[in-house]
C-alpha cells in the first residue's frame, strides 16, 4: 500500500490493525481477508471497490472519499460513516456487522443493507429515501429526522421509529413490524 495510486489490485490478508494509510487513491480494488481494526484510512479516496471477509472495527474515516463501494461480510463496528466525504458517497453492504456505526446526515438513496446487524446505529438527519433494509437487525438504531421515503422495512426488525419525526410517504413495513412504529403510544397490538 506504499503507492500513492492503486488500480485494479487485490489485497489479500493485509494487517494494517492500528496504523495510519492516507493521501491514496484505490480505484477498482478488492480487499479480501484483511484487518484493518483501530487504523486510520483518513482523507483516502476509494473507488468501484470491494470489501470481502474484511475486519474494519474502528476504522477512521475523516475525510475519506467512498464512492460505490461493496461491503460483504464484514465486521465494522463503530465506523464513523458520517465523518467522510458527501461527494459521490455510495456504500452498501451485505452481512455485515455495522453495529454502533453512525451515518448521521448522509444522503443514502437506494443503498441496500442486507442480512446486516445494525444495533444502535445512527441514522440521523439520513437521507434513506427508497433504500432496502432486508433481513437487518435494527434494535436500538436511531432514527431523528430520517427520510424514510419509499424505503422497504419489509423483513427488517427490532426497530423503533417515530412517524411523527421521519418522512415516510410510500415506506414498506409488515404488520408484524407496526409496533416498531407505535410503540411511544404505549398500546398494545394483539
């Protein structure tokens, strides 16, 4: 990773746990098996890369550019998603850990997360219209202010989200996920 410009490399098995990669660009790139955990990957630019079986945990991001980026099965937990760059901000992510993670004031559209845990997640001031939460453990998220618009709930569960303080014209829950929706009226559902 020495290099300042990277295209169309794959990093297998890299252990970069608590240091400090910056000032590179990734273009096309896929990172498989790695362990990034504690490290800081501040003010990077990452592009049409992919993301597999990798270790992120406390990853820094402040200033990082992630722009159509794929995460697979990866552990990520407490990544700070909203202290990177806004332009061209595109992720998505499939059986990962996002757990504490926060995207406070993103502009997601159509991002998909599937079969993901995303336990107290921030998702404040997000712009989540038309985006797909299947299969996605969602206890304790936070949702203030969240554009929820045409976005499927569908077979998302364990979430809490006030109607009264998150657009939600045309968003798709199931009706066993209603309480999640009702749940400051203090009612019962039988």
């Amino acid at each position: 990773m020495e290099d300042l410009i990277h295209i169309q490399k794959t990093f297998e098995k890299v252990i970069f746990t608590g240091k400090k990669v910056s000032n590179r660009e990734f273009e096309d790139c896929t990172f498989k098996n790695c362990d990034f955990a504690n490290s800081d990957f501040s003010n990077n630019t990452f592009m049409d890369c992919e993301f597999i079986d990798c270790n992120l945990a406390m990853m820094q991001l402040i200033g990082t550019n992630l722009k159509t980026i794929q995460f697979s099965n990866c552990k990520m937990i407490g990544l700070q998603f909203h202290t990177c760059n806004d332009f061209l901000f595109n992720v998505s992510f499939q059986d990962c850990v996002l757990d504490y993670a926060s995207f406070a004031n993103k502009k997601m559209n159509k991002t998909k997360f599937i079969n993901s845990s995303l336990k107290e997640v921030a998702f404040m001031g997000c712009d989540l219209t038309q985006s797909i939460f299947d299969n996605c453990n969602l206890i304790g998220a936070i949702f203030n202010e969240t554009e929820l618009k045409g976005a499927n709930l569908l077979t998302a569960y364990n979430y809490n989200i006030d109607p009264e303080y998150n657009p939600m014209k045309k968003a798709r829950f199931s009706t066993q996920g209603i309480t999640g929706l009702l749940e400051k009226y203090d009612i019962k559902i039988v």
